[in-house]
C-alpha cells in the first residue's frame, strides 16, 4: 500500500476518533453542568464549575475543528489531479501524472534484478513538467548493486524519453528499500500471435498468389 494512501486512511480515522471524542466530551460538559455534586471530594469541582465546564466545551470544539480539517485534507487528497502539461502544435495537452507513474513502474518492474518498484514524479506548484521522479524499490540479491541502480535510473529516463521525446531529461533519484534473497519466478510469456500464414487455430493456410496465373 503506497505512502499516499496509508496517509489518507489515517487522516480518516483521525477523523473518526476526533468526532467520537469530541462528542463524549460534550456529553459529559452538558451532564456535568446540570449534575449537583454534593460531598467534600467534590468540593473543588464545586468551586471551578464554571472553569471545567467552559474547559470542556473549548477541548470539544478543537477537536471538532481538528477533525474537519483532517477530513478535508483527505478529501483533497483523494480528488488531487497532477497533470504534466505539453505544448504542441495543437495546443496543449494535460497528462495525467498517476498513469506515467504507471507505465514507468511497469517499465522498471520487468527488469531482471527488480522485484517492485514505486516511481513518483515530484510536480512543484504551478509547473508543467516534473523537476525530479523519485524511484522506491526492492532489488534482488545480486552482485554491484549501484550498478543496478544505474541500470534503475536509465531505465526510468529513457522510458520518460520514450513517452516525451523532445523533452529534457527528469533527474531520478533512486531508494532501495529492501534485498529480496528469494530467488525470483519465472517471468510470464506472452501468448505466441499467429502469423501470416497461419490462422487463429494454427493451421496453416493455403498459399494465395496476388497476382494473375495461367493455366
């Protein structure tokens, strides 16, 4: 589960408790305020009613205020858009920055010594490009390892060449987050398209001359 979302969740559950919390305590100003206490112990109470109750009321409304904040931090959080902005002789063109991310996860994933990898692309406010992709990643137990990550990091800029060809190149900073010392499964092969001359089924198909022959 990705950075991002893990902070989210917590925000909302900030948020659930921050609720909870602070109507319990308005519960128990508003019961406090019309409970009599009699007795020596409660003594003090009596004497700072006042106080603890406008105490209370002021500890609740923070913790409301604190829970809408948080709530509206995840909701802008969950409707961000980052958008990578290019001018072409159309006009411009806004890509969404999530599915690069995408296509350079899956670019980075199928190398050999890879096992994952997490590319984020750092948009500073108001920019059109990115000023840097940051990569996270889990290598496999292999000999030179910074040669790998070299290997990371030209993967990650050639593919954002490849999909931008024209634009600078994005400097790449590279995290490794673990050495998985499992021996990595075997990669999955695509299906075999069928050829020219052979139909779905794999039959072979007559042979048809395109052009005019004789008897």
């Amino acid at each position: 589960m990705k950075t991002a979302l893990l902070r989210r969740v917590a925000n909302w559950i900030d948020f659930a408790v921050s609720i909870l919390a602070a109507a319990l305590l308005a519960i128990l100003v508003i019961a406090l305020w019309d409970t009599v206490l009699e007795g020596s112990k409660f003594a003090l109470l009596r004497t700072n009613h006042v106080a603890v109750n406008v105490v209370g009321i002021v500890l609740a409304g923070l913790l409301f205020l604190g829970a809408i904040v948080r709530a509206v931090q995840a909701v802008r959080g969950t409707n961000e858009r980052r958008y990578l902005v290019f001018e072409t002789p159309g006009g411009l063109v806004s890509i969404r920055a999530a599915s690069v991310e995408q296509a350079i996860d899956r670019a980075v994933a199928g190398m050999d010594e890879v096992a994952d990898a997490s590319v984020v692309l750092i948009l500073p406010k108001g920019a059109k490009a990115p000023s840097e992709a940051r990569v996270r990643c889990r290598l496999y137990d292999r000999p030179n390892l910074l040669a790998i990550q070299d290997q990371v990091r030209a993967t990650v800029s050639d593919r954002y060449l490849e999909m931008f060809p024209g634009q600078e190149a994005v400097p790449v900073r590279v995290s490794v987050e673990r050495i998985v010392f499992e021996t990595p499964g075997p990669r999955p092969v695509p299906p075999p398209t069928p050829s020219d001359g052979e139909d779905e089924g794999g039959d072979q198909q007559p042979f048809r001359p395109q052009y005019p022959v004789g008897d």
